[in-house]
C-alpha cells in the first residue's frame, strides 16, 4: 500500500516533453509501483503498479494511443521513464 509517507520522500521526474506553458507530467518510481500527476497540481496524484506504467510508456512509442510514436517517424511525447530515481 502506498501512503503520504512514500510519496512524501518520492524523487519526482518531469517530462522532458514539458511545455512552457506548465503542461506537464511528473512521475515518481514507488517500487513495485508509479505515482502520476500534473506537475501543476502536485496534491492530486494516481498510482498504477510499474508493469503497468511500462506497458504504457511502449504503447506511447508505438503510437499506439490516436498520435505516430517514434518508430513510425512521429514525434510523439516520450513520458519519464519510471526506473529513473
């Protein structure tokens, strides 16, 4: 289970597909699981277990989710990866 506590002490990453007008996602590597939220609203946060985030992370490369991912020649946005610490 997840508590205040973990995400207190949470290395938070931004993306490095921010934009300046503060669109931005920021992840947290918890473990066995990922934190998620807008950068702009820190209070608000959703967890999803690490196999889940991964799973997402390849589908937005793919160009899987309605925009060309990276290998189709696309530039879609490359979200933080969950293993940075």
């Amino acid at each position: 289970m997840i508590n205040e506590a973990d995400l207190a002490r949470a290395s938070w990453h931004k993306s490095t597909w921010s934009n300046e007008q503060g669109g931005c996602v920021s992840v947290a590597n918890l473990g066995l699981h990922c934190a998620v939220r807008d950068s702009k609203n820190v209070d608000r946060y959703f967890v999803v277990s690490l196999s889940s985030w991964r799973a997402f992370v390849t589908g937005v490369k793919e160009g899987k989710f309605g925009f060309p991912g990276r290998e189709a020649g696309g530039s879609a946005p490359q979200p933080v990866r969950a293993t940075e610490t």
